[in-house]
C-alpha cells in the first residue's frame, strides 16, 4: 500500500521543522524571523517547494517509510 502525500502535508511538515538558522533574516537569511517555514517557501519559492515536495514524495513510497 503506497502512502499518499499532499502539498499541505509537505507545508506542515516543513512549519514543524522551523526555519534553519541560516535562513533567518535575523542571520542574513530571506526568511522573516516570524514566518511558517513551509508556508513562506511555498508562497516565495515554488520551485524549491515543488522539488522538495517531489522528494518527500518519494520518501514516504519508500518501502521502509510506509506505515
């Protein structure tokens, strides 16, 4: 059985996360200190969201990450 993962799944996973210390505005980052991690980049940075949700993606059909 094959998981199936959203867009959102992958936003909410990211805002858990929080933003690396890199990115944040405060460090020199583009990423206002406040902002959900996952819900900047998918509004600012829709590439990079798109690819790391491709990747997550196939993480989760991954045998060894099915639940």
């Amino acid at each position: 059985m094959t998981v199936k993962v959203t867009k959102k799944d992958y936003e909410e996973w990211m805002n858990e996360l929080g933003t690396p210390d890199l990115d944040l505005a405060s460090n020199g980052g583009r990423i206002p200190d406040r902002a959900r991690y996952g819900s900047w980049v998918r509004r600012n940075d829709p590439i990079a969201f798109n690819v790391g949700f491709r990747e997550f993606e196939l993480e989760s059909q991954h045998p060894r990450r099915r639940k």
